[in-house]
C-alpha cells in the first residue's frame, strides 16, 4: 500500500500460467487493462487456457497463449505460477529472456505429502532459489502465494492480503501497483529473503483449511491504515 | 481455535521474564489465574519486575520473581522471551529444568541492524535451534512473536491473532489454551519447522511498522470462522 510505480508496465507475461493460479491473475489483469499472454511449455495449452478466459472476459478483452519464451520475450513483468517440481526448469528456460525484467515469482516449495509442513530448499526459499538460477543482477519479486485463487476468477472480494517482497524496492512498487489493480491489497514486505515468511505461510492457511474444512484461510495485516 | 487442553496448567514461569514481551504476558496469566513466576539471570531484576507488575495487578494478584532455574523448576510451562543473543546461554542453563515440561519459545532471531530482513540461524528458526540444544525429545511451542506488548499491559484489545507451531499436537492445544486465557486469538500453525513463518513476521511487521510510522502492525487469519 506504499509507494507508485514509476514504470510503465503493458505486458504482463504469466509463464507455466494454465493453472488456476495463473488464470485468476491473467482474468484480473486483463480485466484491469493490461495485456496478458498466458505462457505453457505446449502452445495448444497456452492456447487453450487464453480460450478458456476470453470465454468468460467482457468482449473487448482478450488474453493470449504462448510458449513460454515467447510470452516472455513480449512482456515487461514476467509472472511464475508453475508447480514447485517445474521452478528451476522452467526458470532455466527463461533465463535468456528474463534479463533487465522483473520475474515476480508466485512459486510455493510445497513438499507432498506433507504439505502443511514448511520445507524450503537449500537456498532456503523459491524466490532465493530463482536467484541462484537466474543470478545476483536478477530482479525478482516474491509475492500472491496465500490467495484463494477461484475468488479471483469469480470476481469475488479478496480477503487476503498480499505481502510482497523482492529484490528492489521499485520492483516492489510496481508489484504493489498491479496486486492493487488485481483489486487486491498489498504490502511492501522487504527483501527478497523474507520470501520465506510468505510461502511458508502457505502451508500454514493449508493446515487451518484442513482443521476447519474451508478453502478460504488468508491473511490481513491489522494496526496500521488500510486503503 | 481448535483444540482443547487436557493436561492442567498450573504454574507458568516466565524466563528471561524482565523485558516488556514477558512482563506482558506475565500480566495477563496472573489476571487469568495462574500463577506466574518472572524469571531472570538476577534474583533482584526478577523481584523488581515481578514488584512493578505488582502494582498494577488487582490486589489478591501477585506474580513472583525468581532466579530462572528456580522459576522453570516450579513451572509447568516454561515461557522464553530474551534476545536472541542470550538464547543459547539461556537454554543451556535451563536444560535440566525444561525434562517433561514444555517450553514456549518466544525469541525472534533478529539481527541488528537489519532487523527487517529475515535472518534465521542455522538450525532454520530459533525454536529449531532450541530444540537442537534441548534434544528431539524436547516438547517445544513456537508463540507470541508478533503481538505488540504494549496491549497487555493496558488491558487493551489484542487485533494480531497468535500463530502457534510446536512439537506435538497436545503441547499446541495447551499454549492455544494460554492464548486464550490471555485475551488473543490463537490458531494451530503446525509442527515446529513452521515457526520460521512466525519468527520471520516479525521482521516482516518490523518493516510494516517503519513505513507507517507505527508500532502496532500485526496479522489476522481470515477466511474461517472466528471465535
């Protein structure tokens, strides 16, 4: 909730983004006004999932489907929404089309089947790990790993938070200004190496969900001024 | 939320007891009902602690000070609040005392001057590194690294819920017991590898606070039912 971007962003990629996760974001941005290109290793799945959106998207906004590098190489902000066995292929994929990018990395290192256990790997987080891969000049963001994605698709009221860290603190700001055109509220929560706070929270909602048998466990920073 | 304790907690004591964190919550378990004890390396740092909360305690409360040692060996729980450089000399003192008893680990590893980046020692959290000293036989609970100590004192409204991780489920239920007892919500987080989440908030909400100018930032499960 802090800070504005001063970069304009046009093209938000959202590579392995045929899951549900990277078509709730895909459906938001697109509705916000951005251009989103949904990324697959398969293009026919690329293809497929910009189908499935555009059926339910107003008419005049469309989202398309692309391989991966290609989605990549089109966009200012490149999104990672990919299974943790995919992170570091799919991140040495990119590599040559990441540079003077910012990758927002929506990576949760979920273990099964202990999925309610926090189990980071050895560079001891997926946000530090795309790090290691992509190196130390590499912009990253770490963010929109607790959000119960089918409110996104629903246009239901999000009633998680959304923390935010990342290398820079523009980077920050830009991810900030597009979690708040998602019409979803964020927070400027510091480097890169508090990513683990974020997506080790996930296991955490995970277990509250088992214990109340909900889908709808989230976060909200309480005592300082919301919007 | 969930969980009801079966074990009977009688007496708590309250290591390293002198700083606002334990004064606080010493506070609120001897409104409550329990006996409590404030622990220190110094007998009169205890007694004068447990002096000043004396004087604001109804009169037929009265919390004791004592030596740590003697603190932890009349207790059924032991609760830790030093800093994070005194954690491994205060454990080690304490290991003998802590054998079938739990302990409540509320260190945050922090590193100054960088207090707003995540810095976990090498047993992955403090709590893990607790149990490293104690041995796996430890029954450990990760709590209360988030709250705002202030609150307690004053008898004011607690808006930050209370994430609790620990080594066995019925050591879980007796601390979210205790946070109940103490005016806070509280929410089984999972086992203890989870408490590198809590810790690392609070660095987390450290930043929040900066940018705000607060002092008061803190989190809130949403999405399922509250008490």
């Amino acid at each position: 909730m802090t800070g504005e971007s001063v970069v304009n962003i046009h093209t938000i990629a959202i590579a392995g983004g045929t899951g549900k996760e990277g078509k709730g974001l895909a459906y938001r941005w697109a509705k916000a006004g951005y251009r989103v290109i949904i990324g697959s290793r398969q293009l026919e799945k690329a293809m497929s999932a910009a189908n499935d959106l555009n059926q339910i998207l107003p008419d005049e906004v469309r989202v398309e489907g692309m391989v991966n590098q290609d989605a990549a190489r089109e966009a200012d902000v490149v999104v990672l929404t990919v299974p943790f066995s995919a992170h570091i292929p799919t991140l040495e994929g990119l590599k040559g089309e990441l540079r003077e990018k910012i990758l927002v990395d929506v990576t949760v290192p979920l273990v099964p089947p202990k999925v309610t256990k926090v189990q980071m790997p050895p560079a001891g987080s997926a946000a530090l790990e795309a790090k290691q891969v992509l190196g130390e000049d590499a912009r990253i963001v770490s963010a929109f790993q607790n959000i119960s994605y089918e409110h996104l698709l629903n246009d239901e009221a999000i009633t998680c938070d959304v923390l935010v860290t990342g290398t820079d603190k523009e980077a920050r700001s830009i991810v900030l200004k597009l979690t708040k055109d998602a019409g979803m509220t964020g927070w400027d929560a510091g480097p890169i190496e508090n990513s683990v706070v974020l997506e080790g929270m996930t296991s955490i909602l995970i277990g509250i969900n088992k214990q109340f048998g909900s889908h709808d466990a989230g976060i909200q920073i309480t005592g300082v001024p919301r919007d």
